[in-house]
C-alpha cells in the first residue's frame, strides 16, 4: 500500500571523487546522532565500505540504494524501509553527482537517486585550489539538470580564514547558501589501500575515534540547525516501504511456508562469513533469508575453528581475503570443516572473496580447495556494473534467472569459470564466469537480492533440504 512518508532527508554530493563526501556525511550521521536523533544511513552506489562507517556514527545498518543492481523502482522503497521511524535520514552519493553507470546516462548516479528520492543535495565541494572560480563550478552542477535541487555548499579543505572569505564572498553574489566550511584536518582521515577505506571491522577502535573526530569537525564547521531545515523541506515520500516478507509474496499469490515453519521442525541455520576478512554485506540479504524462515548466524573465519552448531547453508561473502591469507590459511579446522559441508552438497553462496575462499589456494597459501582453481593478487582493477544470467542450475538461481550486479577486485582466479561456470555476462562484455558445483555456487559478482527475492527464498528453501 502506498503511504505518504514524512521522512526529513538530505543527499550528500561532490563535483568529482575525493572531495570529502564520506567525511561530511558520516560526520553528519554521528553529529545528529551524537544529538539524539534517529538518523538513517545510506549510500547511493554498490559501495561495502562506507555503510560500514555510517552504521558506526549512527547505530542503524548502513544501507545501499542502488538504482543499477536493484532498478530505479526500489530505490524510494528500499530507502523507506531503512528510514522507517527515524528523524532524519542522509545519503552518501557516489562519484560526482552527475556520474553513473557507464554509457547509461543518469542511471545509477546520486542526481537520480536525489530525484527518486526528492531530496535536496548538499554539494560538498573541495575548495583547496580554487577561490572565486567555485561559483562557477557550483552554478554548473546547479543548473545542468533543473530537477537535481541544488539547497546548498559545504566547503572542505579550505586554507584560511581569508580562503574561507573569498569563497563566501563567490558563492554569494551567486546565490548559493554555504551550509559549511570544514578547514584541512589530515588527522581524521580513514586510511585507505588497493580497494577504497579499511573497512570498520580491521580497525574498528581506530574507526570510532576518527567517527568522533569526524562529527566534531561537523559540529563546529556546519551549520546543523540550517542543514536540518534544508532536510525538513523535502516533501513527503509517496511509496510503498520495502519489507522482506512482502518482497518474497509473488502479486496475488499467498506467500510459502517458511522452512521449518508449520511444525515441520526447527528453522535451517544459514551461517554468513563475518570478521575482518569477509566484512561486504548487503542488510536486506540476511532479512530476506530470515523472512525466508532461517536463522542467520554469523562466523569468523578467522577465529572460529568450526562451523556454527546445525549449519544446514553457508554464505561467504565479499571482503579481504587476500590481506589475511596467512591467518585464513592457519585456520585449518574451519577449512576442512567448509569443505566437508560442500562435500556433502550442502548449498554454498560465495560472492568474490568467498570464492578465492573455497579456492585450492591463495597467492600460494593453501584455503578450502573446495573448487579446482588458484587465485592470486593482480596490478589491474577489475570494477564495474555486470548484468548477467544464470547458466547453471544452482541453489541460488535456474538457469535463465536474470540478475544485474557489480565486479570490484585486484585478484584473478585461474581457471575463470568451471565446467558448469555461475554466470553468463550480457554486458558490458559476453563471457562465463564463476562456478556451480553440487551445492556450490561461487562467484565475483557482488548481487543484491532485493532486486531478485527469489534468489534469497531458492536457498533457504535449500538450506531446509540439507537439514
């Protein structure tokens, strides 16, 4: 049912990457929390890593809203369910605010999800080698689409207090409030390596420090009570929330017994890789599987020498295996333990370091050898937007399941594919990738199952088989 949703909310943008937007959102998120609110984070784009601070400086999951890998569709509902009963939500844009998928317009970029969203942008603008010139830059992004509402600047990296007055004195002859100035401040900074940010889990003491700094750099530097009246002026979000178990009910069909629902005995345990190796996760995944009727329980392949008691399914997401490939390949017990569980044909979701995970080896170092295949380390990146289909039957998909999703790694795997490979890419270049095997369905496409419950409903229904 579609509801009118007065949801105060605000979409953190920049002309280009690298201009501070994760310093001023999750700065943001953690001043008005630090201020009693209830602040809901998201981050537009298929990004792991920043969520992960944004649930840090907030308390909430971070949440992603993707209008690639999900579809336009999904960004106002997805957005509503993680907002649900909050005072103010925020949104990390991705890229420049224009920037979106490759060759396809708008779409995927934060201006799209700022007008899915009809939300007013604040434009964190990097003023460190310019003076006069912002106002040009700013009108620019201001007027190139009409419908992006441009309510205001944050200035950051700014020298000086007469850096500062230049700049104020540019912005207002053309007309654009300054809702911030935040000087330079390397203290603060979140260390960074191959693939963007540490991620919360490897340094997470360090994290909530800098989260401090963070929002007390905001707090003297910004004007919250100007930002959060700028959030109050965006208009009631008309949609229908999100939720999980609505999501796995096909239109006009009742939605299926839960496994283990019905008195047909305890739910299945689906166990989900956690720790600092293996820290990419999307919430709605572990909702969706819930709703589906199993029980998440999260492991670290780290420390933790067995599998969770009962495990009937096992996800192994995105993450850092190849940092911690001495300490993964000491990990003996839980290797035998995983490969034990696929042996069996228990399913097995791996999504990128999952499946340098179930590899004979990594960058020599010996992991599950639950696949006939070796990864190692690369010089190239390999990033961007897939779309894909199904050729292998698996307990993830049938063959012919459509599914957009995204690559972002420096490791290759050799071979590719196995000789029931996971996917066929459509686009942006034809080829088969990953591996289906008994239970097994091992890939370096990161998906997002809100855009396909059925994925999420097909496993767990799986997972209760294997019980």
């Amino acid at each position: 049912m579609v509801t009118s949703l007065p949801i105060p909310r605000l979409v953190i943008a920049a002309p280009s990457s690298g201009s501070g937007k994760t310093t001023v959102a999750t700065g943001l998120m953690a001043a008005f929390s630090e201020r009693g609110l209830a602040v809901s984070p998201h981050k537009a784009g298929p990004d792991y890593i920043d969520p992960g601070y944004h649930a840090l400086a907030t308390g909430r999951p971070g949440r992603n809203l993707d209008a690639f890998m999900c579809g336009p569709e999904l960004v106002a509902p997805l957005f509503a369910h993680g907002a649900s009963g909050c005072d103010l939500a925020i949104v990390e844009g991705v890229m420049g605010l224009y920037d979106g998928a490759a060759g396809r317009g708008e779409l995927a970029s934060t201006a799209q999800v700022a007008k899915l969203l009809r939300a007013p942008v604040v434009l964190v603008v990097d003023a460190s080698s310019q003076s006069r010139s912002v106002a040009a830059l700013v009108h620019g992004f201001a007027s190139f689409d009409p419908q992006v509402r441009l309510g205001g600047v944050i200035l950051n990296k700014v020298g000086s207090d007469r850096h500062e007055a230049m700049l104020r004195e540019a912005l207002e002859e053309a007309g654009m409030p300054v809702l911030g100035v935040l000087r330079r401040a390397p203290q603060v900074a979140a260390p960074s390596r191959h693939l963007g940010l540490v991620p919360v889990a490897e340094r997470r003491s360090d994290a909530l420090s800098s989260v401090a700094a963070l929002a007390d750099q905001v707090r003297a530097g910004c004007d919250l009570e100007a930002l959060m009246a700028l959030a109050r002026t965006a208009p009631a979000l008309e949609c229908e929330p999100w939720s999980p178990e609505r999501a796995l009910t096909p239109r006009g069909v009742a939605a299926p017994p839960a496994p283990g629902a019905g008195g047909s005995g305890p739910r299945p345990v689906i166990a989900v890789a956690g720790g600092p190796a293996f820290t990419f996760s999307y919430a709605e995944h572990a909702e969706l599987l819930t709703a589906a009727g199993a029980e998440v329980v999260t492991f670290d392949p780290l420390r933790d020498e067995a599998l969770p008691d009962g495990t009937t399914g096992l996800v192994i997401g995105g993450g850092f295996p190849e940092v911690y490939a001495p300490e993964l390949a000491a990990n003996a017990p839980l290797r035998k333990a995983v490969a034990a569980f696929a042996e069996t044909g228990g399913p097995v979701a791996a999504e990128c370091a999952g499946l340098l995970y179930l590899a004979r080896s990594l960058d020599g170092k010996p992991m599950c050898g639950v696949l006939d295949a070796d990864a190692r380390m690369s010089e190239r990146l390999t990033l961007g937007y897939r779309e894909a289909v199904a050729v292998s039957d698996s307990a993830l998909a049938v063959t012919g399941t459509r599914l957009r999703g995204h690559e972002f790694h420096r490791t290759v795997i050799e071979p590719g594919a196995g000789s029931a490979p996971a996917w066929g890419f459509t686009h942006p270049e034809r080829r088969v990738e990953g591996f289906v095997r008994q239970g097994v369905h091992a890939s370096y496409l990161h998906t997002h199952w809100a855009a396909e419950p059925s994925v999420a409903l097909r496993f767990a229904e799986a997972a209760a088989r294997a019980r």
